[in-house]
C-alpha cells in the first residue's frame, strides 16, 4: 500500500492504477462505517485507492475543526490489513494553495436541512470530492447512506457536471443499540453515549407509526419530536424533516422512498441520522388494487 501526500504524485499514481478504480473518500480516524465501503469497493473493483482528509472548508465558523478526532497511523494500518492500494492524505496546502480561488456550489439540494444550519457546508464538500474526483479519476466512488444529504449533493454534482464517475451510497453501520457509526461518537461522555441511541429510536418509531397508516408529514414529524423532546441530555433539535431522498423537499404526505431524517445536539456533540421509509403502509393502496 502506498501512501502519497502530494496532488502530482497522486495523478500519476492512480492513473496507473488497474480499473476499475474504486475511491472512498473519508475524513480519517475510520470506523465500520468506513470499512463497509472498502470492503465494498476492494470486492467490486480492481483497485482501491481512499482518501483521509480532514476538509477545514466544510467546518463553518462556530464548529472547532481541532477538535475533529484523528489517528493516522491506526487508520493506516486497519487500510493495509483490508488490501488498500493507495491511500492519499495531503496536507490542506495541497488541495488549498494560497492561489485558489475557485469552488463548486450545488444548488437548491445543498441549501435545505443540513444546509440551512451549516451555511458553506455543502460548497465544502462539493469542492473537495470534485477536486478529488479529478485527483484520483475513479470509476465509483463509495458514500454512507447516513450522510443521506452528502450523498444527494454528490450525485447531483456528478450529474450536472457530467462527471464520469459512479456514485455508490452503501447502507449505514449502526452499533449494536441502533446507533449510527460515525467518528463524532467517540466524543460522547458515558451517559451521552447512553441516551443517543433516541436517535435511531426517533426515527424507526416514525417509520412504525407510518407502516401502521400514517401518512400525514407533520403528524410523523411531531412523534420524533415529542421522543427527542423526552430525552433530557437532547440539548437542541436542529430539525426533523421528511423529505424527497434526491432533492431534500419537503414532503406533507409521506410515501415510499421519503428520506426521514434529524440532526440533534446531544451534550457538545451533533448528531444526524436517517432512514428511507420502504415498504407499503396501511394507508396506501398497494399498485394491484387501483381500479378493483
């Protein structure tokens, strides 16, 4: 495995690379989450190169980007033991040369939800992958679904922009309470890390109550706030929202492939999570009884 810093090195080490080249961009100190896509992208490509970069551009203002939790030489070793050809890790003066002055805002989809609450969070992200998309040329690229909003931000980009990638969005990791893998958990104190999984609980007892026939949005959105609410260590509820899973709209009747989602502040520590309704409720008509 071998692990290059530089933006040149990179270009002409992955444009060597077999492929199809698979791409799993992270930000480090990696998880199961992080594994489930390279295990992914080792079994269905010839190669795999991942990305470890901490973007400072997607922090806003009020977030402490020091504080962002890391450990290169674990996260190295767990990519070797999983077969990673190569592993980019700049230093931010290599994607953000003092010079640069160019960024990629994607539009209405990066403007709601974590949007509204993360101003310039999105024109982070959507420049860094395209700047590593151009870097490294991959064939697919690998996203976690709990990130459902980076992901439809991503795809968008790559559409409009017609860019010759395919994005491939893997089912999130939980922890055995239900809760999302994510490397943010590691800064929950013991009694924090007890009460987050109320944020998987929220949003499956929306997707029960729907399965039961409930389909109006604001009364499924009223449940997960009355269970956030009961929670004593959820410090702020940024949102709850049911919406379109690709344009992030949202909906008032809730219907099959709806993205529910939150973003809560539990202690010091934000955490967002999502689930697609899937199934057909009580409330709906199943497509072979329309007509009879």
């Amino acid at each position: 495995m071998r692990v290059i810093e530089t933006v040149s090195q990179a270009v002409s080490a992955c444009a060597n690379l077999p492929r199809p080249l698979g791409l799993v961009p992270t930000m480090g100190f990696l998880h199961p989450g992080h594994i489930s896509l390279v295990n992914r992208a080792r079994k269905e490509n010839a190669s795999v190169v991942v990305t470890i970069f901490v973007n400072p551009t997607q922090f806003g203002p009020s977030e402490d980007l020091s504080a962002y939790p890391s450990d290169m030489a674990r996260d190295l070793a767990i990519l070797e033991s999983k077969n990673v050809d190569l592993v980019f890790a700049p230093p931010a003066s290599e994607l953000y040369p003092p010079a640069m002055d160019t960024w990629v805002e994607v539009g209405a989809v990066s403007r709601r939800l974590e949007g509204v609450h993360r101003p310039g969070h999105f024109r982070g992200v959507a420049t860094v992958v395209a700047k590593l998309f151009n870097i490294t040329s991959p064939t697919h690229s690998y996203f976690g679904q709990k990130d459902g909003q980076q992901a439809a931000v991503v795809k968008a980009m790559v559409r409009d922009l017609n860019m010759p990638v395919h994005i491939v969005v893997s089912p999130t990791v939980r922890e055995s309470d239900g809760l999302a893998c994510s490397s943010r958990n590691s800064r929950l104190n013991p009694a924090e890390r007890r009460a987050s999984p109320v944020v998987y609980r929220t949003l499956r007892a929306a997707e029960k109550l729907w399965l039961a026939g409930e389909t109006r949005a604001d009364v499924l959105k009223q449940r997960m706030r009355t269970i956030l609410n009961a929670e004593p260590l959820v410090q702020k509820i940024d949102y709850v929202s049911i919406a379109v899973g690709e344009t992030m709209k949202e909906l008032d009747i809730a219907t099959s492939g709806a993205m529910l989602s939150t973003a809560v502040h539990i202690g010091n520590v934000r955490l967002i999570d999502n689930l697609i309704l899937n199934g057909v409720c009580q409330g709906q008509r199943s497509p072979r009884s329309r007509g009879h």
